[in-house]
C-alpha cells in the first residue's frame, strides 16, 4: 500500500478549464496498480477537491486528476487497466478473474467483462479479398458468419446469423471488395450478387472435393453389391458361392443376419407408405419408428447403402497377416515377427501378432486369410486418393474396385479427371469434365456436376484461382476455441469483440 497526493497548488477544472487554488476539501481515494513482486499494489491517493472561480461555471467544485494516474470514477491505474483488458482478451469472465487475482491484480469476473467490451476496436480498413464462412453457436439452431481479410489474414466481422440480408448490408458498406471466397451456400452467393455485382466470387476448392467425395460415396454404397462379388470371385475361387439368402448377408455360421431382415423390411415398408403419400410423421406412428430413422429410410433410395454398416469388421492386423504367415513359414517365429510388422506400420499391440502366431502353432489357421471385404469408407479413400499417395496393398484393392463393375471404373476415371482441373487450375475444362460424366450412368455424380451448373461461374473461378477458404477454417476453428472457452454463456457481441481484439 503506497500513500501519495499531489505536490501541485492548483488544479484545472473538468468543465471550463480554468485553473483554481481555491481547496474546497479533501478525501482518500484508493486506486489499484500493477502488482510488485507478485504483490498487489494500492494507491492510497489524498485528494483535493477545489472549488471553480469561473462565474457561471456550471461546475461549483471539482476533484483534482493525477495526468497518468487516475481517471474519473476509476479505480484500477492506466497500467494495470492495460494489464485487465489483455487478460480479458485471452480469456474473459472467470477465468481471466482467477488468472488476474493469481497475478496480483485483484478484479471481479464482470470487471473483465465490461472492460473487455469497453476495449476499442481497430477499424479493418479497406478489405480487397475476403473470405465468408459460418459457424455454429449452438449446433443446429444459432448460426453466425465470420468474414476474414485473406490478404492481412485476420479476421475483419463477426455478423449474426448466416442469411444473406447481414452480408448484403456489410459488402454494401465496403464497395472496394474485388474478390469475394466462399463455400457453396446459396445465401452468400446471393448477397455477393446483390451488394457487390463488381466482385468475382471464387467457390473453394477444398468444399467442392468434398462435395465431390459425397457423391462418390454414395455411388460406392449403391455399387457394393458388385465389389462384394467381385472381392468373392478373386480371394475365394476355389470355394463354392454360398447359398442364395433371402436377406442377401449371411452370419459366421452361414444362417442370414437378423438385422439386414429388418432393414429390409423397414426400407420396403416405408417406401410402400410413401407410394401411398403419408408423410413422414404418420409413416413413423405407424410403424413405431423414430422419425429421423424413417427419414433416413426415405432418403435412401438403394437398401445396399444401408446394409453396408452391418458387414464384418476389420482388425487393425488384416493387412499384415499374409506377411506374417510368409515368415512363419519361413521358420521366423519369435518376437522378431512383431519388430518386422512394427516397422512397417503396424500400430497394435505385441500380445495381438502373439496370438496371431500361436493360432498359427496350434494348427488352428493353416492359410493366410483372404484380404477383408473393404468398407465403402475405405473403397472412397482409395478413389479420392492421388495414385502416387497409395500403398501397394492399396493400389491392388483399387485395381479390383475398378474391376467390380464399368460404373465404379467410371467413377475412378471422372474423380482423377477432377483432380486433374484443380491440380491445373483448368477451369476452362469443367465444361468437358462435365459432358464425360453424362455419358455414363453416374446418378449421384450426374447431380453434383448438375449443381456446378448452378453456380459456374464461382466454380470456375475457384478451380482457376489460387484463392481458396483454407485461412477461412483456419479462422473458424480459432472462434470455436474462443466460443468453447467461454462456456456458453457470453453473447455475440462480445465473442465478435474477442475474435476482432485477438487478431
């Protein structure tokens, strides 16, 4: 605790700014200071209130400011405010409380708050690229759209909400905007259309391999039937094909699985109410459903892509088997097996290869098994990666799901002929990618190439220009930290003073 008062003989007034000697009285004011030692400081200040000799002043005293030190109605210094608002910043409310009160600076989690809201905000000048996306306050229900400077790389807007009206006003307000990235939703592009007409809007890259992956997805689990025969046909030769089941997938000891019955039955039932146009709600009444299950059932229009969950499981030692059988033959059947599949990437435990190779002791596995039957996750990641990224085992399991069947082949050459634009930054040969994906019987990818026909003109700019959404994301995971941090419970303004102070 300092004690202190000012060594001056007069003081100027807050209102007419006329000097006055004239002492009305005096009291102590107590200021907090940056801390010493880890000690909090208080500012034991005498204060003298003066009495103004301005006639018609309409103020008749006034208490004395110490320049640098005090503040009307203040009670933390300069230094020490700086020091809150910078605590405030990073993080708010309780914790930034419990942090200042660990540091020495004595202050209530609303002081954080208000001064946090009260920090002035740097204007973000003129924004020549800018990338739009949103994210979520509360999953599903509260939205928000963040707007980011792609060129100084920072963020520039916090706006409610993810409609078009909030954009527009913003874009409106900032004529000198020439490029504007985004992701494919419909309200952005529009309220680019509306309030910047000058501005090339660029659709990222990133969104339409991952809209692309979706249709391609689906196009798997639709043609699964065909890699579950043709997996048969190669790894299993010498066995005769199972008997025809009436539910198509049979169980370890060959009887059909109870759950693809039911699957079955529920997909036919729902789509035999549909045909009969009731709506969802009362198709899930009637059948005592859940709603969202029947909604599932009636977006599905091939039952394959729901029964492709219900396959068999794979173990994370599938793929090394065959190598670990070579060597047991090969008389190797020491921890030294472990160490050698180890290093090859094996990210399991030492006791599973030991089980491995004591089935193989005991005689109870005579043959290295067959490779497993691949998801369609794993048969899309194959497709949607670049050849010279793919492993060998990879590259053969690609070979055999282009082999299933002509559309699956398709598929694979129409995802490389994208690929190829993006790495080329060939806009110019969308439109031909296009004509190659009609000739062939590609319903999920036909309507993904339907939908860039929709938006051309940003697709075709977001496969020719270098600009992408990438620091965008990077923007918005950085605000959900931010969000998330806050537990919930502070409002959008100050989550958009957060974001923009922290840039």
């Amino acid at each position: 605790m300092l004690r202190a008062r000012s060594r001056r003989r007069t003081a100027r007034c807050s209102r007419c700014g006329k000097h006055s000697g004239r002492i009305h009285g005096r009291y102590e004011r107590r200021v907090g200071d940056a801390p010493l030692g880890g000690l909090p400081v208080v500012i034991v200040l005498l204060v003298r209130r003066f009495k103004c000799l301005t006639a018609g002043c309409a103020a008749v005293t006034f208490a004395e400011q110490i320049p640098g030190l005090t503040r009307p109605h203040a009670r933390h210094t300069p230094v020490l405010r700086d020091l809150l608002v910078r605590v405030a910043q990073v993080l708010a409310g309780r914790p930034g409380a419990r942090l200042a009160r660990s540091l020495g600076m004595s202050a209530a989690k609303d002081t954080t708050l208000r001064l946090l809201r009260a920090s002035p905000q740097q204007e973000p000048g003129a924004v020549r690229v800018l990338g739009i996306d949103e994210f979520a306050l509360l999953r599903g229900h509260t939205y928000a759209t963040l707007l980011v400077d792609l060129e100084a790389r920072r963020p520039v807007d916090v706006l409610p909400g993810r409609e078009a009206a909030p954009v527009a006003r913003w874009l409106a307000d900032h004529p000198e905007v020439e490029i504007i990235c985004r992701d494919r939703a419909s309200a952005y592009a529009e309220a680019a259309r509306q309030a910047a007409p000058q501005a090339v809007q660029v659709a990222d890259a990133w969104h339409l391999w991952n809209n692309l992956a979706k249709a391609v997805e689906k196009t798997v689990t639709g043609h699964y039937a065909c890699i579950r025969a043709a997996h048969a046909a190669v790894h299993q030769p010498e066995e005769p094909p199972p008997p025809a089941a009436p539910d198509g997938i049979l169980d370890v000891r060959g009887r059909p699985r109870r759950i693809v019955a039911t699957i079955r039955e529920r997909h036919r039932d729902v789509h035999q109410l549909l045909a009969q146009g009731r709506s969802l709600r009362g198709i899930s009444r009637d059948l005592d459903l859940d709603y969202y299950a029947v909604r599932r059932y009636a977006r599905t229009a091939n039952v394959e892509e729901l029964l492709v969950k219900v396959t068999q499981r794979r173990t994370l030692l599938d793929d090394y088997k065959p190598y670990i059988y070579q060597r047991f033959v090969q008389g190797c059947r020491t921890s030294q097996l472990y160490r050698e599949v180890h290093d090859q990437g094996f990210p399991g435990d030492r006791s599973v290869v030991n089980s491995y190779v004591r089935l193989l002791k005991q005689g109870t596995i005579t043959a290295p098994p067959p490779p497993a039957l691949p998801k369609p996750r794993r048969a899309l990641r194959w497709i949607m990666t670049r050849p010279d990224h793919l492993r060998p085992e990879e590259a053969v399991g690609l070979k055999e799901t282009r082999a299933a069947c002509p559309e699956l082949n398709a598929t694979v050459e129409r995802v490389r002929g994208f690929g190829l634009l993006m790495d080329e930054h060939d806009g110019d040969g969308l439109e031909g990618w296009i004509e190659q994906v009609r000739r062939h019987d590609l319903p999920a990818i036909r309507q993904f190439a339907d939908g860039l026909l929709r938006d051309w003109d940003a697709v075709v700019a977001g496969l020719s220009s270098t600009w992408s959404s990438g620091q965008v994301e990077g923007q918005v995971t950085r605000v959900k930290l931010l969000k998330r941090a806050g537990y919930g419970r502070a409002k959008l303004d100050l989550l958009r003073t957060r974001v923009l102070l922290r840039s």
